[in-house]
C-alpha cells in the first residue's frame, strides 16, 4: 500500500505527518518505507534520531532519477537483463535498525552534504519533468520504482 501526503503550499505539516504516520505503522509491526519527494525543501530525516550529516551525504531520490537517465543511455538492454538502476533497496536507512517489529526506513531526497549540495540544487533546479515523461520513458521508470516501493 502507498501512502502519499501532498499540498501545493509549504509549511502545512506534510513531512511531520509522514514521519509521525510512519512511525504509528512501524510500531504496529508493519514495514515501512518513508521516501523524500520534497525535494526543493527536503528534510524529512530531521524527524528522527539519526546522524543528519551521514544521512545527507547518502544517495537518494534525485540520484536515482540522474543515475536512470545516465543508465538508459548505456548499451545494456536485453530481454533478459534486469534494470540496471540504482534501486531504493541499496539506498535506504533503517531507521531502528534493531528492532524486530517491522522495518522503518528513509530513502533521502538526494545526496545534499557540502561536497554535493551545488550538484544536488543544480539539479533540482534544471531537473525538467516534461522531458522526463516524453523523451525517457519516465512513465516506465516510475512504474518500476512504485514496484521496488512495494518489494
């Protein structure tokens, strides 16, 4: 089951009701995975208490969308071959990682530490949804991200 909170307008409580939402399904037992899409103000990881500056400095949402445009201009398609994207498995933080409840994990908006936040704003900025949908099959993409979500 997906989850999604959404508002034109900033600053209405949509990142603390996902981080509060989540954890009530995490400790009910079930597996939880919490992604960042506010990417022009991302900062949901702030809600928890973990290491700001690792979690920052860890690929995420933005990273796959640019690492899926690198990887489809690549000679890799077959029949057979399985996407060769980053996929949110290998990105995610567990957020209690030793509970035995059920899961809790954040996939960040991007890597935004020192080193990367130029390249992470840049990229926000000139990211273009339109050619995304037309010119790089994103309607695919994004089918097969909402079934990596569901894994």
């Amino acid at each position: 089951m997906i989850y999604t909170f959404y508002s034109y307008k900033g600053g209405v409580g949509r990142s603390m009701t996902l981080a509060n939402v989540g954890e009530l399904f995490y400790q009910a037992g079930l597996n939880v995975l919490l992604v960042d899409w506010d990417l022009e103000a991302p900062g949901l990881e702030r809600f928890f208490d973990i290491d700001i500056e690792k979690t920052i400095a860890n690929p995420g949402v933005m990273d796959m969308l640019l690492d899926y445009k690198l990887q489809i201009t690549q000679d890799w398609a077959s029949e057979t071959e399985q996407f060769p994207f980053k996929k949110p498995s290998d990105l995610v933080i567990d957020l209690h990682p030793d509970s035995s409840k059920g899961r809790l994990q954040l996939l960040a908006a991007g890597q935004r530490d020192k080193a990367n936040f130029t390249r992470y704003a840049n990229a926000v900025l000139t990211f273009d949804w339109k050619d995304f949908y037309d010119n790089w099959e994103g309607e695919a993409y994004f089918e097969w991200l909402r079934e990596q979500f569901l894994e």
